[in-house]
C-alpha cells in the first residue's frame, strides 16, 4: 500500500479514530474512549477506508481484526499523530502568549440568556481583547476546540471530559420534544421509556444525557439523526416526527410551532457549562469562566434554573 497519502489530505480527526480502534478491537471501547457514538465511529472508519482505497478491519457481529494494510497504516499514522500532538503543542504554546483575541464557541443555546450578559462583561472588563463568536457545529463535536480552534466554548455538558476544564455555569431542567399531535404532545408528564420505540434526534457530544442517560442499554432508544443545530433539533422533530430532548431555555429562546415540550416524569437536569482546553490554553480562558459564575450569581437572566456553586 502506497503511504505517500498520508502527507496529504487524510484528516487527522480519522486517523485518530482508526488508531483508537486499531488497539483495542473493539468499536464500543474505542467510541467511549473517544467520546463519540458507535455509528460515528463507524462513518468515520468507512470514510477512511473509501479514502484510501483499501479495506483496514475484517469484522463480523463478535470480532473485529485489523487486515494487512491495517497493520501497515497503523505504524505510519502512529508517526503522523505523534508529530501532530508536536505540533500542536507549539501553536498551544503560542496561543498561550496571545492575549489580544478570545474565540468563542456557542454550541446550541450555549448559555441561554446570559450569553450576552457574559460576552458583554468580558468585553467591558477586557477592552483591548478582540471577542470573535463562533456558532459550533454538533457534528465536529468538541475536537476544535482542544485542537486550538476555540479558545472557550459555552455548551451544555454534564460530565467532565479528559482534557478539558469544565466550569459549571447553572443547571436548568430538560423537557421530552414531541411533534404537534403526538399522542403524548398534551400529556402532564412523560416517561422517556415511553418514546424508546420512536427515532431520536441528538447532538452527538455527550449522548448519553441526550438519550435520557440510556446509551447502551439493551432498551435504549434509536438514533434517528445527529443534529447540528439546536434549530436543526426541532426540525426534524416536527416535520420528520422524530424525538427529543430540549433544554427549557432553547423552548424559549427558539420556539417552534411544531414542537411540544412535555415534562419528563423524572427530571433531566442539564449543566450550562464554560469549557476550555486543560494544557495550552489561553491566558483569558480562566478569566472568561471565572467572569460567567460571576455575571451568573448577579443575574437572574435563566429562569428555572439553579446557579452552579
């Protein structure tokens, strides 16, 4: 097999999920090590090999074993990462002199409607810095952000993740999206199981809250799509009537005639969070998150919602 290909176009981001799978064999291990769905992990795999040409695993329902060319990819592309988390590290440390420019990553609602409260109070404390926002796309996950692409990210994000600072903002409730004329639309309350035979739209980081916290289980529900949007949630759930999960601050922030939000009968708490990269981060970071608890505790801009401590 000609490896010349890896001094080109391959993208690191599928290397990487192919050496993750390389070593363990094992495609349900290798998508929690990379925090990625299985049916992600398999897109990217089949993605690389239609890339390269060449077949990289031999699998079946019970064993999954690398081929020829696998063994021989594998060596090469341990080389080409390595050199990556190399260079990488060196943009971190320029990053980390850079004090005249903060990028702001908003994954879905981010942090409803303290986000500008937020983004205002740093721009009024910090005056020289440069505050440039950025809509995140669900799909990338959280992979720009610790390559260096972000310097901060505002998202929901309910548990701590290697090689990230998280710091908790506020928590606030989720609520069950159904189309309009669902049987269950006009329901009180509603157990999650309930819609576990129905398709299920999610962004794709942090599955398991998005699936009511039962990714893996023989009863877990199907995924029907990954969403790159919050918009792009309520889509599909009322024109394609597919299901979900719904922070209470996008209900309001985007309503959607579509959409019903029923109450969960137990209730679904999701952490609004400020993020950022553990090593080679920018010197503003720390300052960001420190400023969002702050604009937090004066604040009474997220109704329903309980301050992180």
């Amino acid at each position: 097999m000609d490896l010349a290909f890896l001094e080109g176009g391959v993208e690191l981001r599928n290397l990487r999920h192919f050496s993750a799978l390389a070593e363990t064999l094992n495609y349900r291990v290798a998508a929690e090590r990379l925090h990625l769905t299985q049916p992600a992990l398999t897109r990217s795999i089949a993605s690389l090999e239609r890339e390269l040409g060449v077949r990289l695993f031999d699998r079946d329902k019970r064993h999954v074993a690398l081929t020829a060319d696998g063994a021989e990819l594998l060596e090469r592309a341990g080389e080409v990462l390595a050199d990556a988390e190399r260079l990488s590290a060196a943009a971190g440390a320029i990053r980390a002199r850079r004090r005249d420019e903060v990028r702001v990553a908003c994954y879905g609602v981010a942090l409803a409607e303290l986000t500008h409260p937020v983004i205002e109070a740093f721009c009024e404390r910090y005056p020289s810095v440069t505050i440039r926002v950025h809509e995140a796309d669900f799909h990338q996950g959280l992979a720009p952000l610790l390559a260096g692409e972000y310097d901060v990210a505002l998202l929901p994000l309910n548990v701590d993740m290697p090689g990230l600072t998280r710091v908790p903002i506020f928590t606030e409730p989720a609520s069950l999206a159904l189309w309009k004329g669902h049987p269950l639309a006009s329901a009180a309350a509603v157990d999650v199981t309930e819609v576990f035979d129905q398709p299920w739209v999610t962004p794709e980081p942090g599955l398991d809250f998005w699936v009511g916290g039962r990714n893996g289980d023989d009863d877990a529900p199907t995924v029907g799509f990954h969403a790159r949007s919050a918009q792009d949630v309520a889509l599909k759930i009322a024109y394609q009537h597919m299901v979900g999960l719904m922070p209470l601050s996008a209900t309001r922030m985007f309503p959607h005639p579509g959409v019903e939000n029923v109450a969960p009968k137990e209730p679904l708490g999701l952490v609004a969070a400020v993020a950022f990269p553990e090593a080679g981060h920018s010197p503003a970071a720390p300052a960001f998150a420190e400023l969002a608890r702050r604009v937090a505790r004066r604040a009474s801009g997220v109704p329903y919602a309980e301050l992180a401590r």
